[in-house]
C-alpha cells in the first residue's frame, strides 16, 4: 500500500576507492552494507580495491526499480556515472556519516530529488 508509514526502502548506490575506481549496488539496509564495504568484512571487488567511500545512493520502496536502476547504471559509461556522482556530491565526500545523521530525522532523498535524467 503507497504511503505506509515504515514501509521497506532499497537503495541504489556508488561506492568509490581513493583512486575513485567505483562500485555499483543495491541493498535493502543502506547503513549495514556501507559498513560491510568499510569493514572489508566481505571478500569481493570492494575489497580488493578499496571502494570504502560511499558517493551517491537514492532510495525507493519498490525494489523492481531498484533492480532496474542499478542495471541501468551498471551498463552506463564511466563519465555518466561521474556526472550522475557529481550532481549530488561535487566533492566525492564519504556520505555514510550523513546516514547516520539524518536516520531518525528524515528518509534519504529519493531519485526524483536527485535524478532526472531517464535511461539511455
């Protein structure tokens, strides 16, 4: 039902490495998979190259989209994705302490906040 109060969110989101090689996902808890990419707790591409920072993410409650959003941007040049990074995070700064901030206050601001340029 549209509207619900705590109704499920999933995020689409970038994770960068300090040489800015980046990292496509998308998960239902935001906050435990950026610490799990921190942490380096799971062995993988994030892991091997250090894609620690987490630069962009958007959220919806459908996850058909989400899916659907992550392919898109996972079959984008590399030059999209840092324009898409850009728009919202100019200076490629690590967004998980915003998480943590804004957890309790108010929901992460959505696609249509964020985004709105359609597929290619």
């Amino acid at each position: 039902m549209p509207g619900r109060i705590n109704e499920r969110q999933y995020f689409v989101y970038i994770m960068a490495s300090w040489r800015n090689t980046l990292y496509i996902g998308m998960t239902s808890d935001l906050e435990s998979r950026v610490a799990k990419h921190k942490s380096r707790s799971v062995h993988g591409f994030t892991a091997k190259y250090n894609a620690v920072r987490l630069v962009w993410y958007e959220a919806t409650t459908d996850v058909h989209a989400a899916l659907a959003r992550e392919k898109q941007i996972k079959g984008w040049l590399r030059a999209r994705k840092v324009e898409l990074i850009a728009t919202v995070n100019p200076e490629w700064n690590d967004l998980a302490g915003y998480l943590n901030r804004e957890r309790d206050s108010e929901p992460p601001p959505s696609r249509s906040d964020r985004d709105s340029g359609g597929s290619e």
